[in-house]
C-alpha cells in the first residue's frame, strides 16, 4: 500500500455534487457566525477591560469560562451529534450563542458578562463538530481532507470579519451597538438552516441507532479512545492550535500594544494578518493532505517546530534594551501563527480512518477538546503571569513553550501505532469491498 494513497470511495459514500455543497454552506455558515461571536472579545480587551473595571486575570476569565465550557462540551456534543442530528444540534447551538452575543452586549456588569460568554461559548460548543459530521455525511471520503479544511477556512473568515469589521463597529458605534448589531447574524443563519439543512441525502439515511442509555455513551466514548488515531488527532489538535487561538482569542492585540509599543491600528493588522495567513495556509495543507496522506505529520510537526522557533525569536529579541522586536519579525510572527489552525485541523484525519460513521461525532468532539484544552490553559497562565510579573510579556508567553513540549511527547509517543493501526484498516477495507462473481 502507497502510504500516500488516497482514502477509497467505498460503496457507501455520498455522491458530493451541488446539492452537497449548498448543504454544507448553510452548515459551515452557522459555524462562522459562531467564530465572528467566539472571537469578538479579541478585538475589544482593552474596552473590556475599561468597562468592566478589571485586571488581566479577570479578563482572562471571560476567555477561559468560554473555552471551559466549549471544551467541556466537546463529547457530550460528539454523542448528541451522532444521536440526534447535524440540523437539531446546529439549531441549539445557533439560539445559544445568539443569545449569549446579544446578553454581553447588554451586561453591566462582570457577572452578567461572564455567564454572557459562558452561553456563548455553549452555543458554539455544537457548531464545528456538527460541521464535520454534516461533510461525512454529504462527501466522498476521499473529499474528508479537504472539506474539514475548508470549514475551518469559513472559521477563519469569521475571525477576519472580526477583526476588521467588529473591531471597527466597536470603536465607531460603541459596545452595546456593535455587539448587539452583530447579534442579528445569527437570526440570519437560523433561519437558514430551519430552511435549508438537511443532514443527509436522500438514500443515504444512517442505520438507526438501537443503544440507548449510559452503558451505550461509556462504550462509545471508551471505543473511540483506545483507537490510536483518535489520541494522536487530539494531541496533534492540542499542540497546534493553542499559540494562534491564545493570540487571537484574548493576548494578541494587548501584547502587540503595551509590550511592543504598536498602535492599535498596525496591532489590528498584524490580527488581521494571522487570519489571512490562516486562509492561504490552510488552502495548501487541504490540497496537500487530500492528495498525500503521509504529508499529515510532517506537517504537523514542522508547524509545532517553527512556531516555536519564531515566538523563541520574538521573546529573546533583544537581549537588552527595550524588548521590542522589529516589525518585520512581528510580520514573521503572524504568518507562522497563521499556519496554526490549518495544523490542528490534521488531527481530525487522524481520528477520522480511525472510527466508523457511527462514532465520527464522538471521536470528533475528543480532538476537538485538545487545542480548546491547551488554550484554555495558556490563557490562564498568561493572565496570571501578568499580574505576577507586573505585565512582562516575555515570561507570560514562555508558557507556550511548556505546552508544545507536552504535546510533542505525546504525539512522538502514538504516531508509529496509529499510522499501523490505520494501514491495517485500510487493507481490510480493500478486502471487504472486493466482490468475486460465484
């Protein structure tokens, strides 16, 4: 077997075509409205911080309680997703983070934002795993690849729109305007969906499932994990995608402004940068993991060793003086970061060869947990670091390291038995479709 070969178009697989991508759109939508409310606080943390009257660990709170609840939802969705329905799960979520956008922008206090962004980051918990299965359901296998990337690529777009647009409402009609306002995107795609979305073509319904009851969740949980597959795409997911998230999520724009002395405006750009980075970024590692499936850890591996490689240059440069880097190394910097998100989105092509249809959510919703994990756990350590040091940016943002040495481990640890594990799969697969004439 060619260990770039392409995933086989088995016997099973959705036909793809128009009807497919329409579908899928109207999913991917709600997916990026949901990115546009998840990242709208990256935009306004220093106008949180003004008005709310809080200090860097408070902030950082509003960002942990929000990925907390994102990552703790991770299999509960995974399981309600491959139980209920791509349509059911995107049309909970959507009312959910809809009405946690529209409460933080009418919150006057800490408390009330803080349970805002806790419903928020709810709603949002059920939106990519719900994306992914709805590709599964609508493509060819051998599309996987390709369609994830291209969903997170819709993500992406929504951080840029907040980047550039939400960050531009905020400063032009104040907080309660811009917040609200934007708001009423996700009545948009609610409707949408109510209208368009279907969860599977016609012919291709999934065999219904007769398990019901915790003994069923146990061992749907507890098969998707002791699959290789499944453990590598989370630590593959948990080493690659927490630098950009924590930089765009919360840290990046006050790093950029009070530790290297940018205005707000080259700040804006350098977040706007690492979105469209992001987009070129993961166009390529699509085409390339379709097409090459070997190319999956390389890539990986080459992405945790260059960011690391790039955030060492920017916090030890230089040794003395003022501590702020160049701009050209800032530039440098956001491309890399850039290529973060692509990154992670590889760990779902492990885990996915790796489990059958009927447990695609659940696995998902596993890898989904290890850069919301590792995020959440940065931006609290950066937050609390702050405070420590007195607002030294360089030790705060070593926590990176620390993290990426974890997640390197363990993914050196798993890859060799994962990779045999899904070559075997693979041969088995070859096998059972073959059909010999009696």
């Amino acid at each position: 077997m060619s260990a770039s070969a392409s995933p086989l178009a088995l016997p099973g697989d959705p036909p793809g075509g128009r009807r497919a991508v329409l579908v899928w759109s109207v999913g991917v939508g709600v997916y990026f409205v949901a990115v546009i409310f998840r990242t709208s606080l990256g935009v306004a943390g220093l106008d949180a911080a003004d008005r709310f009257h809080v200090n860097a660990s408070a902030l950082s709170t509003f960002s942990i309680l929000q990925l907390l609840v994102y990552a703790g939802m991770q299999i509960p969705v995974g399981l309600l997703v491959d139980r209920l329905g791509t349509k059911t799960m995107l049309t909970i979520g959507a009312v959910l983070f809809t009405a946690g956008q529209l409460g933080f922008a009418l919150s006057p206090t800490y408390g009330m934002a803080l349970a805002s962004r806790a419903l928020l980051g709810c709603g949002d918990a059920m939106t990519f795993i719900s994306v992914l299965r709805l590709g599964t359901r609508w493509f060819p296998a051998r599309r996987g690849p390709l369609v994830a990337q291209l969903a997170g690529l819709v993500g992406v777009a929504g951080n840029l729109v907040s980047t550039l647009v939400l960050a531009r409402l905020l400063h032009g009609v104040g907080w309660t305007a811009a917040f609200a306002g934007s708001s009423l995107a996700g009545v948009v795609v609610l409707v949408l969906m109510l209208v368009f979305l279907k969860d599977h073509p016609k012919g291709y319904e999934p065999e219904p499932l007769t398990h019901r009851g915790a003994a069923y969740v146990r061992r749907q949980i507890a098969a998707s994990w002791r699959e290789p597959g499944t453990r590598l795409g989370l630590w593959v997911h948990f080493t690659t995608q927490f630098p950009a998230m924590v930089f765009l999520l919360l840290w990046g724009l006050p790093f950029l402004v009070e530790a290297q002395g940018l205005s707000r405006a080259t700040a804006g750009d350098l977040l706007t940068l690492v979105v469209l980075s992001n987009m070129v970024v993961g166009l390529v590692y699509g085409q390339v993991v379709a097409r090459h499936h070997a190319a999956r850890l390389p890539l990986a591996l080459g992405t945790v060793a260059v960011t690391a490689v790039t955030w060492a240059a920017v916090l030890a440069y230089p040794s003395g003086g003022s501590g702020r880097a160049p701009l050209w190394l800032l530039v440098v910097l956001c491309c890399v970061l850039g290529a973060c998100g692509p990154a992670s989105m590889i760990g779902f092509d492990f885990a996915r060869p790796a489990n059958p249809p009927e447990r695609q959510g659940t696995a998902s919703g596993i890898v989904n947990m290890g850069g919301f994990v590792a995020s959440m756990t940065t931006l609290l350590a950066v937050g609390v670091l702050l405070d420590a040091t007195g607002g030294e940016y360089r030790v705060a943002f070593s926590t990176v390291f620390v993290l990426e040495a974890v997640g390197l481990w363990q993914i050196l640890r798993l890859r060799r038995e994962a990779v045999r594990r899904e070559r075997e799969r693979l041969v088995a697969s070859r096998v059972t479709t073959v059909h010999v004439p009696a």
